[in-house]
C-alpha cells in the first residue's frame, strides 16, 4: 500500500512540473510581446582604446499654426434691403381704413402713425406698422467688426415734400412741432438716428462670433471654423427704420392742391427715399473679455489674466464712441473705465443714466493697451 501511494504521489508530481513548464513557456511568451526599442552595440574600435564613437542623436520639431482671423459677414440683398425701408405715407388714414388693402388682401395694421412699413412675419403673413422688418448683417467673423454707415433721406421731384423733418417721433419738441414728417433709423445698441435731407454717418460694432469657432484638424492641417452644431447662433446686427406724419399740419403738407379748383383731388406730393450706405470693416485685434457694474465698465485678457499694471491706453472706444480720460490700466492691469464715464460716452441721461440701461447699449470694446490693439464684446 505504501508503494502505490509513493507511485501516485510521483504522478502527481510530474503532472504538477508538467504544468509548471506549460505556464512557464505561456508567460514567456507574453513577454516577448513587450519587447524594448530596437537597439545596436557599438562596435569595438579594434584600435585598443577604451571610447567608442561618437553617437549623435537629432530630434524633429513640428512647427503649429491655425490662423483665428475669419471675416465673414452675411447681408440681405439689395432687393430685399430695399423693401425693408420702403414705405406707404398715409396722413389720411385711408390704408387703415381699407384693412391694408394697399399692401395685400387681410393684411393687418397693428400700427398706424401716418407712416406704414410692410412686416411679414415667419409663415408668411403680412401686417402694416409704424416699424420697418429689420435689415440684419450677421457677423461670422472671429471678431468685432465695425459698421460704418451713411444715411440720409434723398428728396427728388419738382413736386416733392418739403415741410421739414422732426427729431422726435411725437413732434414734441418746439423746433419740430411745424414740421411733417419724421423718419429714423435704429440700430444694434439702442441707437437712433433721426434722418434729414443732410448725410449723416452713424458707426457702430457687430459683435463677433469667436466664442462659437472651434479648432479641429484634418488632412494634416489645423482649422478654425464655426462647426455645424453653432451655425445660426453668430450675432445679428440689426437695422430698423420707423417713421411718423405730423397729422396737426393741414393736409396740404402732403398734397399739392389747385387753388382754382378746390373740389378736385390734389396730387400727393413724393416723399423722400431712405438711403442707407454700409460698410462692415474687420476689427484685427487680439480677442478680450469685458463686464460691467456699479464700478465701471472692465477689460481683461481672455485668459481671466489682466494686461501690464498702468500699461498706456490710447483709442479707447466703446460701440466705435471715443472715450476721453482714460489713458493707463489700472494698478492692477484692468482697463477701467468709470461708470459715469460710460454713461457719457454712450449719451445716457436723467432715468437712462443705470447700469441696466448701459447693459442693453454697449456691443465692444476697442483700444491699444501697451501697444497691443485688444477687442472685447460685451454680453
């Protein structure tokens, strides 16, 4: 009985070895898998020295760049541009009273000051107010871009208009009281611009689009583009015209009449055309941040970091307004602009002189700080 159990033990042993060897050569196959870097032996100089040769290694540099200046800017067509800023004159009220036939069958007017733009809304119907659709420039640059406009009101004909243009929509000012006819155009920013038969250039700034740019990579190059998933967020800039008659003026302001022959119907007299003239103009500047409160307005790095303590400030500008006596960054890098200061800049009066008020105004921030030229939008 001792002899059997000695010969299963020695079974069991081999098995056990056999096992060991199985696992031995699995795991060092494993190990081949993670073999190093080839390497080569230095030969022997056969001279009897102890150095070998010199070795020289060489590393590569991959040189990055992705341009971020992108100026592109998407405005109406002249066709379309010009029905927004045609009108309908109705000192009588007759297109009220006909339910805008004038314009189209069931057209609607909400509002009727004597002067009526067309407005169609996003299925197709068609109203008649006291307020143009807007003219929108849809800036898809990667910063601010400024526009310059010209406008002013075109008088043609022998027999035109001529009653003088107001400066407020209620006639209410004395100078304005004997005129007819008001027209104006506001833009992006809250501002409005009472037109006259003089040209007048109005500027302001689109704010940019760089927070929807992202880098990608492709074929070897990198890119800096506005991906599908952010298209039609880029900021619009929007331009609206809106008009008034003074309907306390006889009716003859409008309508050439005959003495002679009282009973016949004059001839309306032309109204001016609304010219508008505009060029976007891409700000290059490096792209910052800016936030206001009860301090003042503030400009900083896009990093959160702020620019070089009391560094120099020149053409400091807020919506394309100049801004006077402020000419270094504060002590600790900010450029700081008082709030009073932005309040004077951006025309703010009376119950308009708050901080909300000059939140709905400011569009960017524009300056050479340290002789750097620096953009910041303003949201």
């Amino acid at each position: 009985m001792i002899i059997i159990k000695e010969e299963i033990i020695m079974k069991n042993f081999k098995k056990i070895v056999a096992l060991g060897i199985v696992s031995t050569m699995v795991f060092g196959s494993s190990l081949t898998a993670f073999a190093t870097e080839p390497t080569s032996d230095i030969p022997n100089p056969g001279d009897g020295t102890t150095a070998g040769p010199e070795q020289t290694v060489t590393g590569s540099a991959t040189s990055n760049y992705v341009n971020k200046k992108v100026f592109k800017v998407t405005v109406p067509t002249q066709t379309e541009a010009n029905k927004l800023l045609s009108f309908y004159s109705d000192p009588q009220g007759v297109i009220a009273e006909t339910k805008g036939a004038q314009a189209g069958d069931n057209v609607t007017v909400t509002k009727d000051t004597g002067i009526l733009f067309k407005n169609t809304d996003a299925n197709g119907k068609v109203s008649l107010s006291d307020w143009s659709d807007p003219l929108e420039i849809v800036n898809k640059s990667s910063s601010g871009v400024q526009i310059s406009a010209k406008v002013q009101l075109i008088e043609a004909g022998s027999d035109k208009y001529a009653a003088g243009y107001s400066t407020t929509a209620d006639f209410s000012e004395t100078a304005d009281k004997t005129t007819g006819l008001y027209l104006a155009l506001w833009t992006s920013g809250d501002v409005t611009t009472p037109l006259t038969a003089s040209e007048q250039t109005i500027t302001n700034v689109a704010k940019s689009a760089y927070s929807l740019f992202e880098v990608g990579y492709n074929n070897g190059n990198y890119t800096f583009a506005i991906p599908a998933a952010n298209e039609g967020k880029e900021p619009v800039f929007e331009i609206y015209a809106t008009g008034a008659l003074n309907r306390a003026l006889p009716e003859t302001t409008w309508y050439k009449a005959d003495p002679a022959k009282p009973l016949e119907v004059g001839a309306a007299l032309t109204m001016p055309n609304i010219s508008l003239k505009y060029t976007p103009t891409y700000i290059d500047a490096k792209m910052c941040q800016s936030s206001l409160d009860n301090d003042g307005l503030w400009v900083w790095n896009l990093d959160d970091t702020p620019f070089t303590k009391a560094a120099a400030i020149t053409n400091l500008k807020v919506n394309d307004i100049a801004v006077t006596g402020v000419t270094a960054c504060d002590a600790d890098g900010y450029v700081k602009i008082p709030l009073e200061t932005v309040y004077t800049t951006l025309g703010l009066t009376g119950d308009n002189k708050t901080v909300e008020k000059a939140k709905e105004k400011i569009q960017g921030i524009s300056a050479t700080v340290g002789g750097t030229a620096i953009y910041a939008d303003f949201n």
